[in-house]
C-alpha cells in the first residue's frame, strides 16, 4: 500500500476506524520530524510488530518556552515524508497546529511531580506540553502500540505514567538510544552544531560513559560519580553543565547512593544548543 498522508483529525480517525473494523493492529511513532535513524529504529519497530503504521510529524508549539526553538526547529517534510514512504509506513499524520490546538483551546494534562524535576526544572510546562499532545494523539490514532526512544528518558517515565494512571489502553515500548558512531546521540537538533561544536558535544556521551564504568566497577557513592562527571566536561570550554542528575529509575527521585537500576541523565549546553543523553546501568546487588 501507498503511504497515505493526512492532515485532517476527522479523516485519521476514519483511517484508523476502517482499519480496526479489519481487525487490524495499529502502532504509531509520534515524532516531531527532521527524521534520523532513532526515529527510523521506532518506525521499524512499529512495522515489525503492528498490521499499520502511523507516524505523525508535529512540532508541538505547546512543549516549547517563550524563548526556546520553536520557530527554528529544523523542518523538511518533504525529506521525512519520502523516508517514511520507503520504509513501508502506512499513513503519515502532519495536523497544523490550528487543527490540533483551535482558538479558545483550555485542556491540559500534567503528572504531577514527575514532570518538574530533570529537564522540568529548566524547561518549565515543557512535559505538560508533551503529555497533552500525546494524549491528543492517541486519542486521535487509538493505536494498540506506542513507540517511543530512551533519548528522552523523562518523557518515556512520564508517559507511561499517564497512560497506567489514566487507564490509557495503549502499549508503550521504549527502545534504546540510537548513537553516532563516536558516541553522540542522534537528535534533530544536532544539526544545530557548527563543526567545533559537534567534537565538544562528545562529552556528554564521555561523561555517561565514565560513569557507567564506575557504577559497573561498585562505585555507590552519588556525589562522586557526578563529580567525575562535571570534572569531564568542565574540560570543555564550549560546554555548559545544565544539570547532570542519578535517579530512581520509577520515580524519577534523586539517589545519594547507587541501587539496582538507575538512570543517570544529564543536559549540556554546547555553545546555544541544548543537548540531552542518559544512560540506565544495573549492577547486581
Ligand atoms: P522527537 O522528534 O525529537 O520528538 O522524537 C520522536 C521520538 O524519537 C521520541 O520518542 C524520541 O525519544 C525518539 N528519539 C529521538 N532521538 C532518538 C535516538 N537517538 N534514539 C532513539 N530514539 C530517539
């Protein structure tokens, strides 16, 4: 089947209800476009496992702050639209955001706690920006699957938690991160990066790695994990520390001391650009 492109909710919905009535599984990958390899591993993913795929491309003006990139953020429809088409997608959903957020639009969903730590703390109603869309989305696709990446750790914990606590019926999968070959996690934003930039960036993949090492090799002491971390990239000029946290994988609190399962997560700014990576480590006791 031809990948068919809509921009209408109205006509989603009908899309997704003929499928349904063939008895149909649908999974989706909800992106924000300017697609690299870590949306395509969700794509793939979503393909291998549901009878139809929907991908939807929407910059969501509602998960940006007043001085953040929206109106900047990298856009090639065209591009993302013939990737999709290739690797088999079956629909591709790009709403505008008057479709999505008419005049006079009030609701909006929050889960609460969760979302003010991490990159909450200095993104402000960025994740209630994010869980309002994807609520909207889902209701609109109704998919039996979701698939989202571990790039983006807080809003994968904090989706699945707004999908347990609503009682959402979809199934979340979280996949890992897809990397450069130096290390570097994709993101769309990469391309932001002047050359100089691009090798400074490679201290956040550095940092996680260092860190990972010392939690494998028993290290339990918090404090001078992320000591080591900020020692790694202090070292470089271009890089700007805006947090670099190790927290409980379930809720998102900060540790003092290494437990079974931990996220350790962080977000660096290289030069003007916002950067974001974490790495889970399980040690055995
Ligand atoms: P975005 O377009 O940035 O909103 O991302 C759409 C989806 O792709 C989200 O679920 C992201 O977590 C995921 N994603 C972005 N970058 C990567 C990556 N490097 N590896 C895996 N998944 C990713």
């Amino acid at each position: 089947m031809k990948m068919k492109t809509i921009t209408k909710i109205g006509e989603m919905r009908s899309a997704v209800k003929a499928l349904k009535s063939q008895g149909k599984t649908i999974g989706f990958v909800p992106t924000m476009g300017y697609l690299h390899e870590g949306h395509l591993s969700l794509v793939r993913e979503s393909i291998k496992k549901a009878d139809s795929t929907v991908v939807s491309v929407f910059i969501n003006p509602a998960q940006f702050g007043p001085t953040e990139d929206f109106e900047d953020y990298p856009r090639d429809m065209k591009r993302d639209s013939e990737i999709l088409e290739k690797e088999g997608v079956d629909y591709l959903f790009v709403p505008e955001v008057k479709e999505m957020y008419p005049e006079g639009y009030k609701t909006y969903v929050e889960v609460c706690g969760f979302q003010d730590r991490l990159c909450g703390r200095s993104r402000p109603g960025h994740f209630r920006g994010v869980s309002t869309v994807v609520l909207k989305l889902f209701n609109i696709v109704n998919p039996d699957f979701s698939f989202f990446g571990q790039k983006d750790a807080q809003q994968a914990i904090i989706l699945e938690k707004m999908v347990q606590d609503l009682d959402l019926e979809v199934k979340i999968e979280i996949l890992p991160i897809i990397r450069e070959e130096d290390g570097l996690a994709l993101s769309s934003r990469n391309t932001y990066l002047n050359t100089e930039e691009r090798r400074a960036a490679l201290v956040l993949s550095e940092s996680l790695g260092e860190a990972q090492k010392m939690i494998e090799k028993g290290e339990k002491d918090v404090e001078s994990i992320i000591s080591r971390m900020k020692e790694i990239i202090k070292g470089e000029p271009l890089a700007k520390i805006d947090y670099i946290e190790i927290v409980d994988m379930d809720n998102l609190n900060p540790l003092t001391s290494i437990g079974k399962k931990v996220l350790v997560a962080l977000a660096v700014f290289i030069g003007k650009v916002r950067l974001i990576d974490n790495v889970i480590v399980h040690t055995k006791e």
